[in-house]
C-alpha cells in the first residue's frame, strides 16, 4: 500500500506554521538589510545548472526548498528592491505589499466573475485610479499583468468603436486601419497592433521634437496623406512619461486633435498616469482626463509588488462590447453565488480565471495613503533633478536629455567609440554590484539611462553611483 497522502495539507500544522515563520522573517530580512548586499550579481554557472533537475518524484521538506530558494535564487535576482537600482523602469515594492500577496495566496480567489467580495476590492482600487486621473467614475477597466496587455486590451476596444463589435467574428476583412504614435513610444504599442491582427505596420511613428514629445503638426500631415491613399486612421496613442526620457506628450493638444479627427484617444500611461495622486505633479499631465482609454502600472512608480497593471475606458459598454462573452457554463444568475454585480470581470478582458492582484493595490493604498506615496514621487522628481545638476557640473560627464520625471539620461565624454564603451561601461556598473543603470539610444547615440524608481533611493545612492560611473569610465579611457 502507498502511503503517499491524497491531500496537500501539511501533516503537522504547528510545524509548517515554524518553517512558515522563519520563511516570513527571512523575507523581511532580505528587504530590511537590502542596502547591505550588491544591487545585482551574476548568478554563478554552478548554481544555474544545479536549478535544472528532473521533475521531483517525491517531496523535499518546505525548509529544503526554502533554503534553496534564499541560497539559489533570492541572491540572484534582478535587484529592483534595491535603491541603487536605476536600470529599466522598475518599482520597488513594499514589505506591506508583500503582506497583501501572503494573505491574496492564502484566499486564492478566482476573479473572472460571481459574487464575492474581491471583485469589489478591485473595482473600488479601479475607481481610485479613475479618480487620481480625472476620469469619471464610471470608467471601467481591470487590473493586468501590465501595461503591455493593458494597452493591448484598450487597443481592442479602439478597433471595436471603428469597425463594431462584428470585428470580433468577421475579422479585419481587408480593412487597412492605421494608428498613430510618437517614435519615442513603448515598443508594446506596435507589438499590441501585430497581436490585434492589424500588423505593427499599421502604427505611425510620429517624430517626436527635442523634448522627446510627439510633434503635433507631423501627426496632422501624416493623417492626411494617410487618408488620401485610403488607409482607415482609428486611433492616436499619447504617451503620459515616455520610457526613454520620462517626457509627457501634449495631452490635450492630442484630445483637442482626436476629437476633431473622431479618433480614439488612447494614453500609455504606464510610467505616469498615477502621478495624478500629487498635486504637485498633476498639472505636468493636463489633458489626460480627456482620454478614452489609459493604460497604467501599479508596479512601476506606485511600488505595488509585480505584476500590477491596468486600464480604465471611458466608455464602459463599448469595453464589455468588446470582451463579453456567453457561454453556458459562466451562466450568471440573480442569485446565489453565480449573481452579483454585472458585468463580471470577465466581461471586460481577455482572461477568464484571474487572481486578486487588487489586494496588494488596496492594502498599499490604504496603508500609506495618498499623501505618502505622492511623496515618494515628488522626491524621485527632485533626485532626478540633483543627478542631473551634478552630471552637469561634472566635466566628464553629459546631459543627453532633459529630465521631465524621473528618469536621467546621459554619457561619458569617451574619446573613441563612445556607443560600445557605453554600452560596456553600463555592463561594468552593474557588475560592479554597486549600482544598476540601463543603456537607451537617444539621437542616434548610445546613453546610461538612471530611473529613479526605487522609493528607498536617497542622495547618497545618487553619489554612489556617480563615483562609480566616474571611476568605471576612467578605467575605460
Ligand atoms: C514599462 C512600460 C510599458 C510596459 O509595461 P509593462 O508593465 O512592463 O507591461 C509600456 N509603456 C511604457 C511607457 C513603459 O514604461
């Protein structure tokens, strides 16, 4: 006879509730003492093949595989819980949000749909977002993966206000649509137009000027010759925080110009929709109200854990036209658990079985308040404008861009091939451990980009990695 239990609870409760502690504590540790360690190391060849075993046929004790966990995996991560970390744009997360995870694990709620009290928690977080926009509350929208997806799922719903909710059968049957972006937009934008089926073709790059934002006349030129060979104009994408440099598009100019040009007006709002939370950087975002979709991530400036993502549309009934779906076993009822309120998420985006992200959103929103995490933005604001000074005043070093947010562009003044030792000095930073910063191309020409993300980044994590860069560059020539 097998002995091998047929359930998956522990056999002795007070001893899983020990290792369960411990594994708690260590977690804690890990954040609390983040400062202590590298930002980033590689992970050694050993360990990553010792990671690549067979399927396991019997159990190894929770302890075991946590020790692997924290000796194996936890030293080399990417290192974002670090405020020495820059590179990408990357949040920091929060020991509370990580709370809100435990006890979203502990509930393993399924939130495509029926009547319980999670899908409220994530409407209400929604309605928070839609108010530290400026969209009316009766947006509607989910929470994602991110807002790869995010501005996928709107995307479908642009195509859904041009060609009607037959698209959905029918196809694009031939239909040539045709969307617009600046060229400093999110590479997710043309990559959300190929799975749409409309082909990443079909999304115009506008240039964008000096500042990184979409020149305006260029839009309304390429809009015209568009339409006069016959191609279908459906949608403008503004960008609220672009990836490379943190610039804002002209919001309104672009809702002044779709509503002219009946164009749906779609924001990537990835980096800086929430900003909408601080008084102090709203105004930089006027005209973001206006949008018919947003797209925004709660794990990048918020500080939610990953993955948080989400998108509010203006329009709700034209969303639920675009994802709706009957099928006879999500039958909903007037009662009982397959009532509640209508439309179940479900209803609103492509996945069926989904979990309860918004509990980390609620738990963070709620424990630090507005306020506190308009703060942690402000301060980002104004390290990025200390890096920059100091690049500035530092006669080997050069601003590439200006600094709109949060994020730095800049280089080394390398006497000869400046692109690949850029790209190299980067490489030595971070395996430096000292600090991370990440590469982008802006005029043609290779920079270090800093993103100010982290909400534990201080002056002094600015002085680190600027003496090393120095020292790192030197080393270089
Ligand atoms: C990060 C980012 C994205 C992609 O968001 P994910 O959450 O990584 O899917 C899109 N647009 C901008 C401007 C971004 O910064």
């Amino acid at each position: 006879m097998s002995t091998v239990p047929t359930h998956l609870d522990p056999e002795d409760w007070d001893s899983f509730r020990a290792g369960a502690h411990r594994m708690l504590d260590d977690m804690i540790d890990f954040v609390a003492a983040i400062r202590s360690r590298p930002v980033w190391q590689k992970m050694p060849v050993e360990i990553r093949s010792e990671l690549r075993g067979k399927l396991p046929e019997g159990p190894v004790p929770l302890e075991q595989v946590h020790r692997d966990f924290m000796e194996r995996v936890l030293p080399f991560s990417v290192g974002n819980a670090h405020p020495g970390f820059m590179g990408w744009v990357h949040g920091g997360g929060t020991v509370q949000g990580m709370m809100a995870e435990l006890a979203a694990a502990g509930l393993n709620a399924n939130l495509g749909g029926r009547d319980h009290a999670p899908i409220e928690l994530e409407r209400q977080v929604l309605r928070w977002a839609a108010e530290a926009i400026g969209l009316p509350a009766e947006s509607a929208g989910l929470l994602v993966t991110g807002t790869s997806i995010a501005n996928l799922a709107a995307l479908l719903v642009a195509r859904t206000r041009h060609l009607g909710p037959e698209v959905r059968r029918e196809g694009l049957e031939g239909r040539r649509l045709v969307a617009y972006a600046s060229d400093a937009a999110h590479g997710c934008v043309a990559k959300a137009m190929d799975m749409a089926g409309i082909g990443s073709d079909n999304l115009h790059l506008v240039p964008s000027d000096e500042n990184g934002r979409m020149d305006l006349s260029h839009l309304a030129e390429r809009l015209r010759t568009d339409r006069a060979r016959g191609a279908e104009p459906f949608m403008v994408v503004g960008t609220a925080g672009t990836v490379n440099c943190g610039a804002i598009d002209d919001l309104a100019g672009l809702a002044a110009f779709c509503r002219a040009e009946r164009l749906w007006f779609h924001i990537d709002g990835a980096i800086g929709a929430l900003a909408g939370i601080s008084p102090a950087l709203k105004p930089l975002f006027a005209g973001i109200e206006q949008a018919d979709s947003i797209a925004f991530d709660f794990h990048k400036w918020l500080q939610i854990p990953y993955d948080c993502g989400g998108f509010l549309v203006r329009d709700a009934q034209l969303l639920h036209q675009t994802f709706a779906t009957d099928n006879v076993y999500l039958r909903r009822e007037t009662r009982g658990l397959a009532g509640g309120d209508l439309p179940w998420p479900c209803d609103l985006g492509p996945d069926l079985s989904r979990g309860f992200r918004a509990l980390k959103v609620w738990y963070s929103l709620r424990v630090f308040g507005r306020e506190r995490l308009a703060a942690v933005m402000e301060n980002h604001c104004r390290l990025a404008q200390s890096l920059a000074a100091r690049i500035a005043a530092e006669p080997r070093l050069e601003m590439m861009a200006p600094v709109a947010l949060n994020i730095v562009c800049f280089r080394y003044r390398f006497e000869n091939d400046a692109d690949r030792e850029m790209v190299e000095l980067a490489a030595d930073l971070q395996e430096s451990g000292e600090a991370v910063v990440s590469t982008t191309r802006i005029k043609g020409q290779v920079v270090l980009r800093a993103a100010i993300f982290n909400h534990r980044a201080e002056e002094r994590d600015l002085d680190r990695l600027i003496s090393a860069v120095l020292r790192l560059g030197a080393v270089r020539g």
